[in-house]
C-alpha cells in the first residue's frame, strides 16, 4: 500500500507556511488588515519574527493533572514532544514536531493595551477561541504564561492548552 502521509504532511506544512508569509495581498482594496490597530504603541514590543521551540514530557502533562489517554498517547514514543511557535507578522502557527512538523494551529495575533499577545485561532479545531498571554523575551527565550482564554473547552481541554502554549520557548530562527 502507498504511504501518502508524507507527501500530504508537505503540502499541507507548505500551505500552513504560506499562510503565515507576510503577504497582505488578501486583504481586500479598501478593508483594512487584520492587524489595524494591533501594533502595540513601542513596535519593539511586539514578539519578534521568527521560530520558537520547546520540549515538553508526559511527566509534566501528568503533574498538571492532564488525563486524556488520547493526547497523553500522541506525546511521542519517548515521552516527550516539541512544539514550535511560529511568528510572522500578524500571524501565528502552532506546529507539534515528532518526525515531520504538523501544523497543529495557527491564526492572527495582536497586541491589548497592556501590551498581551492575543492569538485568535483560525483552525478547525477552534475556529474564533482566544487565547491571552504575558510574554516576556530574553535573550532567545520566550516566555509564554495565558491570562485570558476565550472558548468552550472543557476544563481539562484548556488544562492542554496550558501545556502546549505556555511556558519557555527557545528561537530557532
């Protein structure tokens, strides 16, 4: 049997990538952007371009009190999984890398008042939830903690979203 997994993964990594390209031709004459107004007031306050990654284990999952079999079992053969943060403009991807990066989320993002990233999902999964987060950089670290989470997840749904968007992610790129 042909195994087309890798060939659909490709395509649909190269679609997800394009989609967060910094290209606003999609934006219609006239409208404006989806992130008008969005820039915080210091440019130099918004999360920099760029690829951040960080490893996470079933052992922390299980110390958050993360029961799910289903996604405790898609955390690897080893125990452990790398999520990576793309960021491009005003737009964001979530990738979950076992062997080939799979997109896993992606959407817009803007900035409040107190200077919060907000990252409006556009998945399927999740089409419209917002999700809130002080963040911090240093050096190549970007901290991630979620103060606001706007969606019907059951309590142990955003208990997984915790543990996949928060916490130290280091640039890759």
């Amino acid at each position: 049997m042909l195994n087309l997994r890798p060939a659909v993964l490709a395509l649909l990594l190269g679609t997800v990538l394009f989609g967060c390209s910094d290209d606003t031709s999609s934006t219609a004459p006239g409208e404006p952007s989806s992130a008008a107004g969005s820039e915080p007031a210091n440019t130099s306050e918004a999360i920099p371009d760029g690829s951040y990654a960080k490893t996470a284990t079933l052992a922390e999952a299980k110390a958050m009190g993360i029961t799910d079999q289903s996604f405790r079992s898609e955390l690897g053969k080893d125990g452990k999984t790398t999520y990576v943060l793309k960021f491009r403009g005003d737009r964001w991807t979530h990738f979950v890398v076992e062997e080939v990066p799979e997109p896993g989320d992606l959407g817009t993002l803007a900035y409040d008042a107190k200077g919060n990233v907000v990252m409006t999902s556009a998945s399927d999964g999740c089409p419209g939830c917002v999700n809130t987060y002080d963040w911090s950089l240093v050096g190549d670290e970007l901290t991630l903690k979620l103060v606001g989470h706007q969606s019907a997840d059951t309590p142990e749904e955003e208990a997984i979203d915790r543990f996949v968007t928060e916490g130290a992610f280091t640039r890759q790129s």
